[in-house]
C-alpha cells in the first residue's frame, strides 16, 4: 500500500484498489522490467510498484516540477533512487532509450481537452514500449449525461472534501475533465495502437484500462 494522497486521503483505499489491480496485471512481467509512469504526480503508483517489485526500474515523467520534487524526495526516503529516473516535461521530451515493458498513465489524459492531444499522448507512449507491452491508463469517464453517476461522484467529493471545494470540484468537472463515454476511451486506445483495451477496474467515473501495445 502506498502512501496517503494529501487532500484526498479518505479516499485511498480506492487509490490502493486501482494499484493492487495493477500489481496484478503486472505480476508476471521479468524481475528485471523497466517501467515508464507518465504523468507520475509525487509518485504513488512508481513508489507502491517500486515497493512490491525490487528488481523493476522505473522512468517517471511529469510536467508538474514542484509534483515531481515531492516524488524524488519521497523515492529516495523509501530507498528507492537507484532504480528511478524522474524527467520533467513531456512523453515528447523524454530522452530515448531502451523500449518499455510496460506503461502506467493514472489519472493524466482525462486533462487533455483536445482528443488529438489525448491519442498523441498515447501514441507516445507506445511508441516507448516494446511491441505487446502492457499499458494501464485511468481516467474518468462517464455516460454523457448520466445524472445517477454525477450525482454519485458530487457525493464522493462530498465525502472526502470541505464542502466548498467540493462543490466547486463537481461544478468544474465539464470544464477541467475531457470525460468520455468508456467506449470513447477504448476507441481512443486503439486509434492510439493499442491492441484490445479492456476495462480492469471501475469506482464511480474513475476507469482503468488495459491494453496492449500492438
Ligand atoms: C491527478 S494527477 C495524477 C498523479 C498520479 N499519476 C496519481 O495517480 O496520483 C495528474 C498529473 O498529470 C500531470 N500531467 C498533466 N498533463 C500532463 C502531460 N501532458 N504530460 C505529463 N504529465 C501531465 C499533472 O501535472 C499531474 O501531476
């Protein structure tokens, strides 16, 4: 389990749920894989991977410098530098090097409004990784207009935040979040080059997906 998500720390178990999942998925990956987690934050999916798996290294990139400093400091507490490289910026500005076993974009696309944006992002990313690599990406999605589902997420935000920072999350959802339909998602994937998306993993809108690098 990793560490507590700051403001959002009473949701974490839902946080650790999408991580074990993952584990899982990755379990049988070499001992020696190398990762790439894009769009890594201050690091928990790096630091809750690097934890469970001693012999993976990991390339992390983000565009957030002051995110990315957390993250470092927090990967050298946990003992963890040797096998992490942090780059800030993005997947276009990564230095080259040796293809990826797999990828892990949490929580990243969903903020790129633009859907052209959103593929390169992706065909980035699997232009990173070895042919038939795992990629795991989640995001929010949603119906378009499902009432039930929006209502439900206001509720979660309800739950884990001050009131008016939670209200001021829901109203903002359309304007800061590019929220799909899954299908839509799925579609993106695969005009991405990634081979049979498939949903892992669902806590109200928030979706993890599956696929492979074609
Ligand atoms: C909600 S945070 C998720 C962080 C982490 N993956 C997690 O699961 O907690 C989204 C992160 O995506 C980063 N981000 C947004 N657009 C990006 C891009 N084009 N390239 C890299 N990182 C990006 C943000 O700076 C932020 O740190």
């Amino acid at each position: 389990m990793s560490e507590g998500s700051g403001r959002f720390h009473k949701l974490d178990a839902m946080r650790d749920a999408l991580h074990l999942m993952s584990r899982i998925i990755l379990s049988e990956l070499p001992d020696d894989a190398h990762i790439l987690c894009a769009g890594v934050g201050d690091g928990p999916e790096l630091l809750d991977f690097a934890a469970a798996n001693p012999g993976w290294r990991f390339t992390a990139f983000d565009i957030d410098q002051e995110a990315l400093q957390r993250g470092q400091e927090k990967i050298a507490a946990a003992g963890l530098a040797a096998r992490c490289t942090l780059h800030c910026g993005t997947i276009d500005t990564l230095p080259q090097g040796e293809p990826f076993d797999a990828a892990t974009a949490f929580l990243v696309s969903h903020f790129m409004l633009d859907i052209d944006e959103r593929r390169r992002f992706f065909s980035g990313i699997g232009g990173r990784m070895k042919p038939g690599a795992i990629l795991l990406s989640a995001d929010i999605a949603s119906r378009t207009n499902d009432e039930g589902w929006l209502d439900l997420w206001g509720r979660m935000l309800r739950y884990a935040l001050p009131p008016e920072a939670a209200n001021r999350m829901r109203a903002a959802l359309y304007d800061k979040v590019a929220v799909l339909t899954p299908e839509e998602v799925g579609e993106l994937l695969t005009s991405a080059g990634f081979r049979a998306p498939r949903l892992f993993f669902q806590n109200l809108l928030m979706h993890g997906w599956y696929a492979t690098r074609a």
